[in-house]
C-alpha cells in the first residue's frame, strides 16, 4: 500500500491532525502507516493543509513525485519543507488562549496566566497525535526556531477571528525581539531528552 492523495469519496472520514471531517470531494492525503488493529497497513486520512503542517516528511513524498505546479501545490510544498527544516513546526495544535493559570511553558518553564494566548502542541506517535503541552505565544519564535506561518494558525480546528490572528501574531514577534534566558537552550534540550526517554 502506497501514500496518496486522492478525492474524498465520501465525507465521513475525518482528518487525523485536525479532527474535522474532510467534505466529499475534496482533495486529502492518505498515509499509509501499520494498522494498529491488525497485520499491513492503514490509510490515515489529512486536509492537504494539515498534512503539510503536520506530516511534512510524509507529504513531500508524494508531492515529489507528482507532476502538479498550481498554486496550492506550491504552497504545500512550502509549508512541508517549512515543516521539515524546522520540525517543531509540525507540532501546532492551535493558537488558544490558557484557561487557567496551572500549565507551565515548554520552553521557558514558567507558569502560562490564564487567559494569556499560548500554543497547544501535539506529537504524532504510534499512528495518533498526543498532546504534549503548550507554550507562551510569546515564546513561539524562540521554541520553533521561526515565526510559524499564518497557515499554522488557521487550520480546521483553529478558527482565530481576524482580531484574534493579528494578537496572536503581534505577540509571537514582540517575543522574538527579547534575548533568550541564559541556560534556556540547554534546559529545552533536557526536556526534549526527557520526553524521549519516556516515549522509548
């Protein structure tokens, strides 16, 4: 079984990133990956967009083998080798804002205020994404290595009214401006290890 993208035949499969139903017709990518529930293996279905947003390695794949040069090919095509050369990209949730004042930062460790907007981050492991925290929004730049595009943030499953969009992003560049904390870096890379660790 091979990788593709194809049109939905039906509007009842839902996106495996964003949770949201892919409509008939339309153009998703299919990722065949181990069944989980028995021998071979599965197609697990994306939006084109998530699937470059969240799946890069995985959709470039396909896209390089195809022959197609409109405009949303190209932007695909950017967004995954975006994704690719920065992979915590790929594990942007959405742009929210915090309900309560308990979860602290990934990155710079500190408490999240509530009702401050921060980024909810998921990992895709073992054929599922599984939340993996969240961090300040104005911590974004500092933690993804790059200002995430605007496609990021306006996925399926993050509707951001165009007020909320321009804070958002207002805020991810005020943050990129303020030096990193000294042993910021080092204590991020401890995490990352940590989290390896645990998952192996």
């Amino acid at each position: 079984m091979a990788s593709v993208i194809e049109r939905a035949s039906t509007g009842r499969a839902k996106c495996r990133a964003c949770g949201q139903a892919i409509a008939k017709g339309e153009q998703r990518f299919g990722e065949a990956l181990p069944n989980a529930y028995g021998e071979g293996e599965s197609l697990f279905w994306f939006h084109l967009r998530c699937a470059a947003c969240c799946r890069p390695d995985s959709l470039l794949a396909v896209l390089d083998q195809s022959q197609a040069a409109s405009a949303e090919s190209a932007e695909l095509r950017t967004l995954a080798r975006d994704g690719v050369a920065q992979p915590r990209l790929s594990r942007i949730l959405r742009a929210e804002r915090a309900s309560s004042g308990r979860a602290r930062c990934r990155h710079c460790r500190e408490l999240i205020e509530q009702g401050v907007w921060r980024m909810a981050l998921q990992m895709f492991e073992e054929g599922r994404f599984n939340s993996i925290g969240t961090i300040h929004a104005s911590c974004a730049v500092h933690y993804f290595g790059t200002e995430p595009a605007l496609q990021r943030l306006t996925l399926p499953n993050n509707q951001l009214g165009s007020d909320d969009l321009a804070e958002v992003v207002a805020i991810m560049r005020e943050g990129a401006m303020r030096p990193i904390q000294p042993g910021l870096a080092k204590t991020s890379l401890e995490l990352e290890l940590e989290s390896s660790r645990k998952s192996s």
